[in-house]
C-alpha cells in the first residue's frame, strides 16, 4: 500500500460525495454566560475569602495586642508598688524607728582642723 | 391531531406554574428588597446606633500623675508617688448569705467579722462601697473568693512614703484629681499630663478591633515627673526642731525656710502644726492646709532693721563705723518711739549697738539720713523703693506655691493721710511694724543680702525627671542683679556675725559656732495688730532672720514663731532658740562647707 492510497482510505472514512475533504475549525473558544458568572462568582468568593482572611488575621493581632497593653499595665502596676514599697522602706520615720538606729549613738558637735 | 393538542395543553399547563412559580419568587425576593430598604435605608440611623451601643467603645483614658521626687544626699527619692488601690463594692441583691461574706471579706481586711453584714444587707441600693483604698494584693484575696455580688475596681492614689513630710508644701490631689493647695495646686498642668482617647469598635470581650474603620486610639501623655531642690533629711529635721519648740512655747503656728542665698532654691520649708496629705480627708482645720510660711503674712518685727541698716548703707547714708547720738526716743505725730528698757537711754551709738540692742529709735534715725536728716517724702520715697524695688517685699515672689499672700507695704505719698501721719507709719516700718512680710519673701530679700545683691527668684522646682530617669535642672532665674553692692553686703555681714556673738555673750550660750563657720543673724519681737485698732498688749510674734556659712553664707534661715509663751522676748526666747538648733544641725551634719574649704 502506498502512501497516497493510505490517504485515500483514510478521507473515505469521512468524506462524503461533494464534500471538502479538508475542513477548518477555528481553535478560539469562547466561554458562554453561564461560565462567566460562576467564574466571576467564584473570584468574588475567593476575594472575600482573602479579605475575611485578612481581617480575621488583622483582628488576632488586635487581640495580641490588647492583651500585651493589659500585661504591660499589669507590670507597671506592680512596678509602682514595688517603688512604693522601696520608698517606704527607706522612709526616714521607718529608719528613725529601725533598731539600727536605736543602737545608734548621738553626735557631739564638730569642729574642723584647720592646717 | 390529538396527541399534539394534549401535548400543547400540558406545555401551557406546566408554562402557568412556572411563571406562578416565577411570580412568587419574585414576589418573596420584592419583599426582601422592600424589607432590606426598610432596614438598611429608611431605618439606617436607628439600627447604627442600636448596633453601636453595643460595639462602640468610646472612653477618655486617664494620664499617669508625675511623681515628686526630692533631694536625699547626692540621691534623688521619690517623695509622692502614685499607687493602685481598689475599692471594694457589692450589689446586694445578689448577696445570698451576708452573714458569711461579711466575715470572709473582714478576715481579709483585718476588720471586725460582722463589720459588712449590715452594708450587705442593704435592700434599696444595688451599688454599696464596703473598702475603699485597699491594696492589690487585699483586693486580689477577696476577688479568689468568687462570692457572688462582690467586685473590686481599681484606682491610681497619691502615696505619700515619708508620711507628713513637707505636707503643706506638697499640697494634696482631692478625689476629682485636681491638685489642692502647696505644689500639687501650682504645678497641676504639668503634673495632671494630657488624658488618651479611645473610640473604638469592639468585639463580645471589650476587645478594639484592629480591622475597623474609624478607630480612635490616642494614648495618655503622663505628668512631668518632677525634682524638688528640698533636702528629705533636712526638711525632716527641721520640721522636728519646730515641733519640739512650737510645744515648748507653746506657739499655735511656727514657719522656718532654709533657702540656698546662691541660686534661690529652698531647701527646706516647714510649718507647725501640719498634716499628713494621704489623710487630708481627716482634716477638720483648712487653715492647716496653708503654707504659713508662704501664705501668712505679719508684721515682721525687728528682722526689719537688717533691711533697714543695709538700704542706709546701699544708700550712703551711713558707714558701717557710723555713730551717731541716740536721744532715747523720737516724737513724731504724736506718738513716741521708744527703745525697750534693757537697751538704755540716750547715748552714742554705733551701727552693731542698733542691731544688737535693736534700737527702733536707731531704724528711724536710719530713715532720717535718707531724707537729709529728717522723715519726708524723700526719706519716705527712697525707703518705699528699696522695699518694694530692691526686696521686693508687697508683691508675689513667684514661689511654685498655691494661694502665696504678698503683704503690705505702705505706699510713701497717700493723698488722705497727712505728711506726720506718713512719717510715723514710715517710722514704724523701719522696725517691722504697720507692713507684713511672709518668711518666705523675708528669706528672699536676706538672701539678696548677703549674696552680693542678687535677687534669686525662689524656688521649689529643681527639674524635671525623663522616661529614662535623666534629670534635666532648671537655671536659678535672676530676677535683679543689683539689690545691693558688694560692698553693702561685705559690710553687713560682720554686723550680722556681730549680732550673734552679742546674744551669745548675753546668755544665749547654744549660739556658740566653730570659728571657722560664718553664722549671723537677727531676732524681732513683733507686736500684734489689735482688730479695734491699736496693738495688742501682752501678744507678740516672734521672728528670726539669719545666715550660716563658709567662706560665703550658704543658708539663709527665716523663723517665724506666732504667739509664743515665754518669760523673754518672742524672738529670743521663741525664734532663735530655733535659729541656732537649725544653724548647729547644718554645721553638724557638714551640710556647710567651713572657711578654707
């Protein structure tokens, strides 16, 4: 069998009398409506997906936040009264009253030596 | 063609319901646009803010009082700080067992155990305080509990960690936060800071959410921490010299101020009696919460002839070695100005014999030389300038201090009055009589004395404390350069140091300094104005103004004693017992540099 008889089989299988054997089909596709509003539906839904992503991210570090402003708030309240403590530890009627000082023997007048 | 009839009926058929169908559909879905315009368009306003009310977070976010700190040695210490404290509230209505809680919440707060039943038993209120300023740690316990109806709230307090120190000079914070009185009155700009805002949505918690539009998050700038020029030790200890003496005299008010002559910075500044600021609420007197030694003006007394004696010298008018005939007494107006008994009659006398006998006869031959020789309105003219102009006496001295009084001086020329009559007044405000004078601005004006004739506006505020705990000082501020010359000031120096040696060698023995210490000074006996007119007989103030120091006075004392009772003279027996306590503590505790070094 030879080539152009092997061609000539194969268009019989389809050509009909009075017919083109070659056909051309354009290859551009075009989607219809139905297609475009699921995919224009879709991205709407993947857009606001993102955006609830995001928000609910943004939101979480909110949360963080405040609960890092109330630990920070927390802390300084325990710092101010741990300086309020120091500074009545060192009060001078606490010091007066300490028995360090009772032990304490009072000073005589001073005089300094001049050379 | 039967088939195709019934084929064409069943397509209408099904073609009505689905356009009934269809209609319905749209009829439903009209409703829901009809009902969502209603909502979202008509009814927008309402839902918002029906909506906000539960979402919107709106509050005003308070700002962090500035501390007050003060000198203690070469440190710095916090002398008002701020601290939570909470109070403890309940509602009633939710209380089951008041009996029990009553005795759960006393075991913590150490009171009685029924001490809260009755308060916890309350029908007509849902909002009862049971503890106010308790502390975290109490508020925590009671909060562990978990008794149904009990809740704690917490609340930023003035604390006061030396107690009454410097009370009156401090002033207080009262309940709406407004600085009352003393410091806390003038600096409460400064100290208040500027309150946060905070308008926020929220979620179920309270929480702001970070992705809402709108937010507002405008956080707090705290009070200036500030730095005081007091020394904590030596405000603490003159407060007890006064103390001990207002109960030996038996004085109802006793002022003293220690102030730096070289910058005008006080460092110490007390009254007796005084309060405590953290229990301000306690007190009954409101006198008690002034300053005394800022805000209550007298007639200083004798202490007028230093200013005296040195606008006479600033004037030329006298010499340091002047001398001059004394007749004993002076008839002007009227009235006879006269000497005390002790001091002798007629006599020659030198500058040292007025200020040591303290001859009021003296102070008003002083104002004569201002006149040429005579009280006139020349005399009157140059005193009034050197009072007001040079010392600055009848006017505020800017103190940072609430409710500072200014006194009174007379002014030379008033038009009702006749010349004689103008010349006693003068005469007697020579000796500190018919003027007041606080022992602040006596302080000031001594200060300018002996520093060589600068006016240093005097101060309580030494700086300001930044976040990171570096303090930036404030410059002394030089109101007046030239209240006197140097060589006034070189010349009334040895007089004052006379003065001292004097009294000491009058009995006076605790007035016995080192040699190598500058201490001198002057006492006053002031009589008091009687309401009706005239003096008062048997009451007398008594005051002191004098300097220790070095090689150059390092601290100008001012002591006001009100109403003593002594067997002496106020100033002598009242003031300058106080004079030469706080001149000893100074020159023991090497708060002064001696001469040489």
């Amino acid at each position: 069998m030879t080539y152009s008889s092997t061609l000539a089989i194969n268009r019989q299988n389809y050509s009909k009398k009075n017919q083109n054997a070659v056909s051309f089909r354009s290859r551009e596709r075009t989607l219809g409506p139905v297609s475009n509003t699921i995919i224009l539906i879709v991205l709407a839904c993947l857009l606001g997906l993102i955006y609830l992503t995001q928000v609910t991210k943004t939101n979480a570090y909110g949360e963080q936040v405040y609960s890092l402003q109330k630990q920070q708030t927390q802390l300084q309240s325990q710092y101010n009264n741990l300086e309020v403590s120091s500074a009545q530890l060192q009060s001078l009627d606490r010091v007066q009253t300490s028995d360090a000082n009772k032990n304490l023997v009072p000073t005589s007048s001073s005089t300094t030596l001049n050379n | 063609m039967p088939m195709k009839n019934s084929n064409h009926e069943f397509n209408l058929k099904a073609l009505g319901k689905v356009n009934l169908i269809f209609f319905f559909v749209i009829v439903f879905i009209g409703l829901f646009i009809v009902r969502l315009f209603y909502v979202q368009v008509i009814k927008y306003s309402y839902y918002k803010h029906s909506a906000l009310i539960g979402q919107l977070e709106q509050a005003k976010i308070p700002a962090t009082r500035g501390l007050i700190e003060a000198h203690q040695g070469n440190q710095i210490m916090p002398i008002v700080l701020n601290q939570e404290l909470f109070t403890i509230y309940a509602d009633p209505s939710l209380i089951k067992n008041p009996s029990t809680s009553s005795s759960k919440i006393a075991a913590i707060l150490g009171s009685p155990s029924n001490s809260y039943e009755k308060l916890l038993s309350t029908k007509h209120s849902r909002y009862i305080i049971l503890a106010k300023k308790i502390t975290q740690d109490q508020s925590d316990k009671i909060i562990a509990l978990k008794l149904p109806g009990i809740g704690s709230i917490g609340q930023d307090y003035r604390t006061y960690p030396q107690g009454d120190l410097a009370g009156q000079l401090l002033g207080f914070v009262n309940e709406n936060g407004k600085g009352t009185y003393g410091i806390e009155q003038y600096l409460n700009k400064e100290l208040s800071g500027t309150p946060g805002y905070l308008k926020a949505i929220t979620d179920v918690n309270g929480v702001p959410l970070a992705s809402s539009k709108g937010n507002i998050d405008v956080p707090p700038v705290d009070g200036s921490n500030t730095v005081l020029t007091i020394d904590i030790a030596m405000q603490k200890q003159v407060q007890d010299i006064i103390k001990k003496v207002a109960t030996d005299v038996k004085s109802p008010l006793v002022s003293a101020v220690i102030m730096d002559p070289n910058s005008g910075a006080i460092k110490a500044m007390a009254n007796y009696p005084s309060y405590n600021p953290a229990e301000y609420s306690k007190v009954t007197d409101s006198n008690l919460f002034n300053n005394a030694a800022v805000s209550n003006p007298i007639e200083v007394g004798s202490i007028m002839k230093v200013l005296t004696t040195t606008s006479a010298l600033d004037q030329k008018v006298i010499k340091q070695d002047t001398k001059y005939n004394d007749p004993g007494s002076w008839l002007i107006d009227g009235f006879r100005i006269k000497n005390v008994e002790e001091d002798g009659g007629a006599g020659v006398r030198s500058m040292e014999d007025l200020l040591n006998l303290s001859l009021n006869t003296g102070a008003t031959w002083l104002l004569m030389q201002m006149g040429n020789g005579q009280i006139n309105k020349q005399a009157r003219q140059a005193w009034y300038d050197y009072e007001t102009k040079h010392f600055r006496l009848g006017q505020d001295t800017g103190i940072e201090q609430g409710y500072e009084a200014k006194g009174v001086f007379p002014q030379p020329n008033i038009a009702y009055q006749s010349d004689e009559q103008q010349n006693l007044n003068y005469a007697n405000t020579t000796f500190g009589q018919a003027m007041t004078a606080s022992a602040l601005q006596m302080d000031s004006a001594l200060s300018s004395i002996i520093n060589g004739g600068t006016y240093y506006k005097p101060h309580l505020l030494d700086g300001t404390i930044d976040k990171s705990g570096n303090v930036t000082y404030k410059k002394p501020i030089v109101v007046s350069n030239n209240v006197v010359s140097n060589s006034t000031t070189s010349n009334i120096i040895p007089l004052l140091q006379q003065v001292v040696k004097g009294h000491y060698q009058m009995g006076f023995k605790y007035l016995n300094f080192p040699s190598n210490y500058v201490v001198g000074g002057k006492t006053g006996t002031a009589q008091i104005a009687n309401p009706n007119g005239g003096y008062q007989d048997h009451l007398f103030n008594g005051t002191y103004i004098g300097f220790v120091g070095g090689d150059k006075p390092q601290y100008a004392i001012a002591i006001f004693v009100t109403t003593p009772t002594v067997p002496g003279y106020a100033g002598s027996y009242a003031a300058q017992p106080i004079f030469g306590s706080i001149a000893h503590m100074l020159i023991d505790e090497s708060y002064v540099r001696p001469i040489g070094q």
